[in-house]
C-alpha cells in the first residue's frame, strides 16, 4: 500500500494559516456588524454568510474565473509575478472565503451576547474603544473566540470542491488529504483511502472532543 504524508502535511499548514487570517479578519468584521449603526450591515452579513448556502463549486468556479490570466485581475497578479490558481496562495484564498462564516458567525453571536453594560462602565471609566475591546470584550467572549477558531480549523480540513476549482491536484503543491482520498477511490485504491479517512476523522474528532471538554469543564458542568 504505497502512503504520502505530504498530503496530511500540506492540509495542516492550509488549515493553521487559513485560520489565523480569519481571526484576524473574522473579529472586526463580527465587532463591525454586531455595533455598527450602518443600515446597510444586513448586505454584509449576507455576503459573509453566503458560503453557506452555496455549493462550494460555485465560490471556486468565480475565483477560478477571477484569478485566471485571461482575465484583469489574473492577468494584473501574474505580472508581478504573484500566481494564484493551482498555487498554495490559491487555496488560502478559496478557504478564507469559503470557512469565514464558520469564524464570523461564533465571534458575532458572542458579541451580541455581551452586556453593553460592561462597555458602558469601561468607556465611563476613560478606556478607548481599543482598551475596552482587549481588556473587557475579549476576555469575556472567549467561548466564542475558540469556537471560531476550532470550527474554522475543522472546515478547513475537510475542504474539497474549493480548494479542488482554485488549487487543483497537484503533488507536493496543491493536493490535500481531502483530494488524495479522492484520487485513491479512483484508483480503486480503497485500503489507502481508508487510512487517509481515518487520520482525518481522528484527528478531527480529538479537536472536537477537546474543544467540547474544555468549554464543559470551563462551565464546571463536570
């Protein structure tokens, strides 16, 4: 049975990177439409959310589109000599878009749940927005936070129909675990599809059961 870890690798580094720019994305945006007083917000939270609903074909077909040569934005990149379809740059892209609800949402419903009183007293007492944010908001929200954190991880892992349009299948390069158990089942492959599987849902499930744990224990349920 011939195995490539290169697959399981390449997976993990996707997944670390995607979700430290979604956190770095997913809490202004989440702060921005729980208290911005913008009537036009609902379009935002729209977009956000659209991924979704919507087949993950779709997102990698238009980004396929956008990033091809032929077309102004492929064409503009690739003279800088920045290649973004069938690259590893594609597919942190293709799953930034496709895994930001899954960091938005949690943040958003976090903030949302937040006493306003809390910010009320920290401004009264002359914290900035900023101070407030790092000292009384997020400390106090951090159920959320890790749950977008380990939710987008997870959605990352399991990507397939993005990061396939945008990335394609190339070894050492673009080709994830979701893809090589893809590969294998067409190849008839079926023992080292099998393993590929099962790493992914070990893996995936001691995330999960640690995530639940730790917020159990935190809330000394146990």
């Amino acid at each position: 049975m011939h195995y490539d870890l290169q697959p399981l690798l390449l997976t993990f580094r996707l997944a670390l990177v995607v979700t430290v720019i979604l956190f770095a994305l997913g809490l202004p945006i989440a702060y921005w439409i729980v208290f911005s007083r913008n009537r036009f917000k609902y379009i935002v939270e729209t977009l956000v959310s659209m991924p979704l609903v919507l087949p993950p074909t779709v997102i990698g077909f238009y980004l396929l589109i956008a990033f091809s040569p032929k077309y102004f934005l492929g064409h503009f990149l690739g003279s800088l000599g920045v290649r973004v379809v069938f690259s590893f740059t594609g597919l942190v892209i293709g799953s930034v878009l496709f895994s930001l609800p899954f960091m938005v949402n949690p943040i958003k419903a976090g903030l949302q749940n937040f006493p306003l009183a809390l910010i009320e007293e920290s401004f009264c007492l002359g914290k900035s927005s900023w101070d407030t944010l790092r000292s009384v908001i997020l400390p106090n929200i951090r159920p959320a936070l890790l749950t977008g954190i380990v939710m987008a991880f997870a959605h990352t892992i399991g990507e397939f129909g993005v990061v396939l349009m945008i990335g394609g299948n190339i070894p050492k390069e673009t080709r994830l675990a979701s893809i090589a158990i893809y590969n294998e089942v067409e190849a008839l492959n079926y023992d080292t599809a099998g393993l590929y599987a099962l790493i992914l849902v070990i893996i995936s499930f001691c995330i999960l059961l640690a995530f639940y744990y730790l917020n159990r224990k935190r809330l000394n349920i146990f």
